[in-house]
C-alpha cells in the first residue's frame, strides 16, 4: 500500500502528470448517478398480505419444514401480486390505445363528411343552394327559405 501512495505523491509532482489526473479525475468523466427511484404501487397492501400468510403458515409448526414451506409460499404470492399488477397494467395500455384509435377513427370520418360536404356544395350548385338555406312553415306548409346572412 504504501508503494502505491509513494508512486502517486511522484506522480503528483509532475506538472504533466498532475494536470491529466486532475482532467481524468473531473466531473465530466464521472457516470450519472441516480437521483430518485419511483416506489413500486401498492406496497402498504403487499405486505399487509404477506404478513397475513406468515402468519398463516407460522400457525401450522415451527420445524424446518415449515419454514421452508413458509419461504416457497411467499415467494410464489409475491409471483401472483406481480403477475396481477403486470396484466393489470397491460389491460389499461390496451384500452387508452383503444380510445385513441376510437377517437381517431371518429374524428377521420367527421373530417371526410365535412369535406365531402364543402366538395359537394362546390360540384353541385343545387345542393349548394339546399345547404344553405333553412325549412320554414309559411301558411302551414314546409318551404326551403335562404338564410338570413348576419
């Protein structure tokens, strides 16, 4: 150990050296570091029900076997919880995506009706004049009266 600390005062001396161990040792060489980590959902529930299935086998003996009994058990409810949480979470990505393919299509078809409407109006100008116009009763009979332009 103390060859090594004798080898880096050398190094440390040296001018050149002492410059490019400072620009290896800086800050922009150093790897990111994690600043948060995002708590898995329903923590306070999964140990509650771990706890109750401990409790469950501790009931049944104290002996060896059971407490490998007590290991296998937990480990596989742990399986089923993240199974469930897993499907769960893939059933809610499954229907957003069908609402945003629902409202696409919706609003697709809006589009092509409107535009088949402006299309419509400049191709026929009889249909131009009936779009245009509103249904009034005059004398107790329905009649195509023009709009009143504001």
């Amino acid at each position: 150990m103390g060859l090594l600390t004798k080898g880096m005062g050398a190094i440390l001396r040296n001018r050149a050296s002492k410059k490019a161990f400072k620009t290896a040792s800086s800050s922009r060489l150093k790897l990111p570091v994690i600043k948060s980590v995002k708590p898995a959902k329903n923590l306070t529930k999964r140990r509650k029900d771990f706890e109750d299935i401990v409790k469950g086998v501790d009931k049944q003996g104290k002996s060896s076997k059971a407490s490998k009994m007590k290991h296998d058990v937990v480990k596989k409810a742990s399986g089923i919880h993240d199974r469930y949480e897993k499907a769960t979470s893939t059933v809610k990505k499954y229907n957003r995506r069908l609402k945003q393919k629902t409202f696409g299509g919706a609003t697709a078809a809006i589009a092509g009706t409107v535009g088949a409407h402006v299309a419509a109006k400049k191709k026929f100008p009889k249909y131009k004049k009936f779009a245009e116009s509103d249904v009034k009763t005059v004398d107790g009979k329905l009649t195509i009266v023009p709009k009143k332009k504001k």
